[in-house]
C-alpha cells in the first residue's frame, strides 16, 4: 500500500526530460517554426523592405523611397500586361487541368489490365525536374526542328510551306506555355482527384445504377459533386503553382515575345535579379501576396469546416 | 409486381464459381430470403438480379422477360443496400426523389411521391437533413422509401438489418414485412441471418459455395432439412449429428430430453449421456455433453426448456432419449437425406 501511495510522487519529481508534453510539442515544433522564420518569414518582410527601398544589384547603399517604386510599377504598362497574362495563364490552364484530371481520373478509376504501368507514366511529368522537362519542351517547340510541325506536316495538317513558330507567334506563345503546365500540373491534380474517386463508396454508384441514373447524370448529380470538395484542393494547388511559376516561363520565352507571355513572377525575376533593380522585383512580386492570401483563406475555411464535419 | 426467375446462372471470379448453375423461381409478390454464411454467393446472386454484375453463363428473367444483358436502370427493381447507400450530399426528399428524377419525372408529381413515401415510413420531420444527421434506424426507413417511391417491380434487399442494433432490428423486421405485405411487390432479401430469414421469409433458400441446398419455408427447411449442411447451419445451437449403422444420425437440441419426460410413450430412443457443462439462458438451458456406449463418444447438445426443473450436474450421467419420430436420417458420404427414412 505505502509503496502505492509513494510511486506518483516520486513519478512527478522525476518526470523525464522528453516525457514533459509542454516542453516534448516545443522542441517537435521548432524546426518547422525556424525553417518557416528563415525561409518564408525572412524573405517576406525583406521583399517589404526592399520594395520602399532604392536597392538595386552591387551598390551597397540604401535609401527610403517610400512608395516610389509601387508608383513606377502601377504606370507601367509592362506591369499590367503581366498581371493580365498571369491571370489568363492561370485561369485558362486551371480549367484544362481540373477538367482534364477528373477525365483521367475516371479513366484510371476502371480496372483494366496495365493500369499500375498507365499511372506510373501519367505521373512522370510531375517527378521529372521541370527545368529539365522544359528544355525537352524547348525542342518539341523549335521553329526548324519542331516534332509538331513535322507531324502535322506529314498527315497534312498544314501546308508544306506554313512554319508556324510556336514560340515566337503571340497566341501561339501563350498556348505553348499553357500547354507546359496543364503537362505538368496534370499527374498532381490527377492523383488527387483519383483518391476522392476511390473514396466514394462502390454501393453509392451501385444505388445510383439501379435509381436509374444514366451516364450523365451519375456524372452531374453523384460523381462531381462528392469529388468537389476534394477537386478544390487540386484546384488550389494549381492555382499557388501557375500563379507563382517562373520556370516554364523563363525556360520557354523568357516573357516574350513583347512581352505576350511574360507573367508577374517572370517579370518580377527579369527586373529584380536580371536587371538588376531589386527594389522594383521586390514591389512586382509582393503584387503576388493578395492572390496567394486569398487562395490561403479559401484553403483555411475549408479544413475548417472539414474539421467540424 | 413479377416473377424472377434465374436459370442455370453461374458467377465464376478466377477459376471459383461464386455462384454455380443457379435454377430459382420467386413467384409474383412472393418473400424469398436467401440464406447462407458469408461467401455463399447470396450477395453475387442478388447482384446479377439487379444488374449490377453480369453472370458467366446462364439467365436472369424479371416478368418473364430475359434481362440478363439489360443495365439495372431497365430492369424496373430497387435494391436496399446494406449500407443503405444513401447519397450523403442530398437531403433525404432529394435522396427519395432521385429514381423519380431519373426517370424524367418533374416538380408536383415527385413532391407528392416524396411525401407519400416518406409518410409511409414516419420520416416526414427528417426531409430537409442530410443522411449524416439521421441515425441508424432513420437512414434505413429512408432507403427504403427511395427504394419504393417509384413502385418497382421488384424490391432486392441486401442484409438490410444487419447495420441496426439488436433491439431495433426485431421492430424494423416487423415494419419490412408489413410493408411488403401491403405493397405485394415481389421480393428478395439476402441475410446471413437465420432468424431474420425464419421470421420474413414465404420461402427461404439456403445456399453454400454457389449452390441452393434446399428451397422450401422456414418450417420445410427446419423440420425436415434436405442434408446435413441445412440441418446444421439452421437452428441453435445446431442440429446433433451422430455416426450409426453407415447412416448420420441428426436430433435438433430441443428434442433431446430427460427420458422421464417422455413419460408411457414407447417410442423412444435413448441416448445416455455425460453432461461437461450447463448454460442458463434463462427461458432454456443449455446442456453440453458427450454421448455414452453403445453409441459413439459424440458432442451434443441438449435444450432443457425452464419448465422442466430437473436438477443436472456436470460430470454426471443421465438417461436422455429421443422421440424417434423426431430423428433425422442422412446418407454418411454425401449427407444428403435418406429417402423415407426418419419422417
């Protein structure tokens, strides 16, 4: 009995050092706290001071300039085409992707024989490096060598003396660099999508069959709508990673050509770092915080209310 | 209302036949429950009745008509699943409106239909929740008011009951077949449940790996089972089967009794036996032996209804018997019931 009474009290005042909760959740915690601090936190509020700044590349000197450089950024007209390309390459490549990826995901949702060796390929342009799978882009884009104008040549597509330079044509610009992120955002939303598919139990769609529902409307009324919450998700990923994409952009037409493809994040990178005017890249790329904080705030209601439910 | 009928229909996953040249007839407005434990292939065949499955070989005839190569959608039948399967972004009215939407019915006519399924089955309150905020009992009256709103021809149930919890599947058995008497619709319920299959059924079906053991009613299949899987898997604790003279020997427990009980009656045959243990179950007892020479040292089981206050003890001989009318006759290698034998 005495030693009963006794272990608790001699359990408290040698609690060990890792079995303290309190001080266990702090030190978990600090990693994440430390790499957000220095790799998020950090850069933010340095973008900031930068953008209220004179800095530019190789001087050593800073001045305020209060909001000098927002000024400049809002009367260029560079500026605004950006942020308009920016919205169309997002919007537009956006809508094909989640299209595109709850078709595929339907397809891959069937059993058929091959279909682990079907995914696996599908998946492959989200684990290639993209700088690298947009140079193999820069090729199949090529104005002489270009893979499409030979085949469209051969099956008579188009004429043998049309040279259709993908790159350098403004419409045709913008669709290339379209295309190059539906390929690539493609696998992720994909996936995504096939696991809300997956999560739908089969004695849903078999009440659904013997309710009478055909094709359609399975598709309309039982299908899309469990698998929306779940498309959101992609959606928003896909939208953080066009909105604030540069490689694609500068692997392919480094904003060209006039511009027609340059997007906010390309256009902050060519100001900033390659020409060399930190304090208006800095200003240019805080034009991207707006969107990402709503973005943010749709990401947090919603695991909100999938908490509660 | 119709007849469903398979003929020959055979399931076969890899080289097992699910289900294995199946012949069943369900007459018009007819209740046949097919029973079986769990991967008998009930559910394969419940599945290809409602086309949700396509057979290997053989036929599915709804109202006579061939339906074996139609979708469920053109076969008129509604199936109650036994997750109930409700869809959990509708409201309850919207979930019972579904098959009347899927048929093209529009605006008045399915609001008329959704109340008066609903008021069928007391859910009127629960139209405008969504299925996660009913309970158990709830969500299955709501599946099955989607099931009867569009007056199919046929209800297919699957182990409706079985998501329920023990005190409110005896009422909702009773509901089910009270609504079915009163709709006539012809139907059939699969269940691993014997005493859900005794209680519902006009016939029951008792399958193993693919095959019908034995159609008949409850009472066929528990007084006279056809072999010995039916006369062991019906009844419980099951029937007590014994070796004698190249037959099986079968005696349900409750026929199993002191020979006192017996009184005058002459014909008898004794089976004494050492009791090992005794379960009170309160209106019975339970009483587990082994059987004494001349027969085989067999395990049976006795069920002493409480009006027989006989004190037993474990350890000690008794003179029990069996009324010989009440012994069941199979043949040892195939347990099939010896022709006119024991009846």
């Amino acid at each position: 009995m005495s030693s009963a009474v006794a272990q608790p009290r001699a359990a408290k005042s040698h609690t060990p050092w890792l079995d303290d909760e309190l001080r266990l959740g702090r030190i978990l915690l600090a990693p994440t706290v430390i790499y957000i601090i220095a790799l998020v936190g950090f850069p933010f509020l340095l973008a900031i001071f930068y953008s209220v700044s004179d800095a530019t590349v190789g001087s050593t000197s800073l001045h305020f300039v209060g909001l000098h450089n927002y000024k400049m950024i809002i009367e260029d007209p560079t500026f605004w085409r950006s942020l308009r390309n920016a919205i169309v390459f997002t919007v537009v490549s956006q809508v094909l992707v989640v299209v595109l990826g709850k078709i595929l995901a339907m397809a891959l949702y069937k059993d058929f024989p091959g279909k682990w060796i079907v995914r696996l390929l599908i998946l492959l342009p989200w684990v290639a490096p993209i700088s690298l799978s947009s140079i193999a882009w820069l090729w199949i884009f090529d104005p002489v060598y270009s893979i499409i104008n030979v085949s469209a040549r051969a099956l008579h597509i188009i004429g043998p003396n049309t040279w259709p330079i993908w790159l350098g044509q403004p419409d045709l610009a913008m669709a290339s660099v379209i295309l190059v992120d539906v390929w690539r955002l493609l696998p992720l939303a994909t996936v995504i999508i096939l696991a809300g598919l997956s999560a739908i139990p089969q004695d849903i769609h078999d009440a659904a069959q013997v309710d009478g529902a055909g094709f359609w409307r399975h598709l309309f009324m039982i299908n899309l709508p469990l698998v929306m919450p779940i498309m959101l998700v992609a959606l928003l990923f896909g939208i953080v990673f066009t909105f604030t994409d540069l490689i694609v952009v500068y692997v392919l037409t480094r904003g060209g050509p006039f511009d027609t493809t340059q997007v906010i994040a390309s256009y902050a990178f060519f100001t900033g770092v390659e020409g060399g005017d930190l304090a208006s890249g800095a200003a240019i790329s805080l034009f991207l915080f707006p969107v990402l904080v709503a973005v943010a705030i749709v990401f947090l209601t919603m695991a909100k209310r999938a908490e509660v439910t | 209302m119709a007849t469903v009928e398979t003929r020959a229909l055979t399931k076969s996953f890899e080289a097992d036949n699910a289900v294995d040249g199946i012949d069943l007839l369900v007459k018009e407005g007819e209740f046949l429950v097919l029973l079986g434990p769990s991967g008998c292939g009930k559910t394969t065949l419940l599945r290809m009745l409602a086309g949700l499955e396509t057979p290997t070989s053989g036929d599915v005839l709804i109202g006579n008509k061939v339906v074996t190569w139609l979708p469920p959608r053109a076969r008129n039948i509604a199936m109650v699943f036994q997750s109930y399967a409700l869809y959990p972004h509708l409201s309850v009215s919207k979930n019972i409106a579904f098959p009347l939407n899927a048929v093209g019915m529009h605006g008045h006519e399915v609001a008329t239909k959704v109340d008066e399924a609903a008021s069928m089955f007391g859910i009127k309150h629960l139209l405008h929740r969504k299925p996660r905020q009913l309970s158990g009992g709830e969500r299955q009256r709501v599946a099955l008011a989607r099931a009867v709103v569009r007056n199919p021809v046929v209800f297919l149930l699957d182990e409706p009951l079985s998501n329920l919890d023990a005190k409110l599947r005896t009422s909702a058995r009773d509901e089910l077949q009270q609504f079915q008497r009163r709709l006539g619709t012809t139907t059939v319920y699969v269940t691993h449940d014997q005493v859900e299959a005794m209680g519902l059924g006009d016939r029951i079906a008792v399958l193993n790996k693919g095959r019908i053991h034995q159609l008949g009613t409850p009472l066929d299949i528990y007084n006279d089972p056809a072999d010995t899987f039916v006369a062991t898997f019906i009844g419980s604790p099951p029937m007590n089967l014994m070796e004698a003279d190249h037959t099986l020997l079968g005696f349900r427990p409750e026929h199993f009794l002191p020979h006192d009980v017996f009184g005058a009656d002459r014909d008898v045959t004794p089976f004494p036996f050492t009791v090992t243990r005794i379960e009170h179950l309160g209106a019975d007892r339970l009483i587990y032996g082994t059987l004494e020479a001349p027969n085989p040292a067999v395990k049976v089981i006795s069920r002493l209804p409480s009006t027989i206050p006989m004190p037993i003890e474990t350890g000690t001989r008794y003179e029990f018997a069996v009324r010989t009318a009440n012994l069941k006759h199979f043949d040892r290698e195939t347990g099939v019931k010896r022709a006119g034998a024991g009846t």
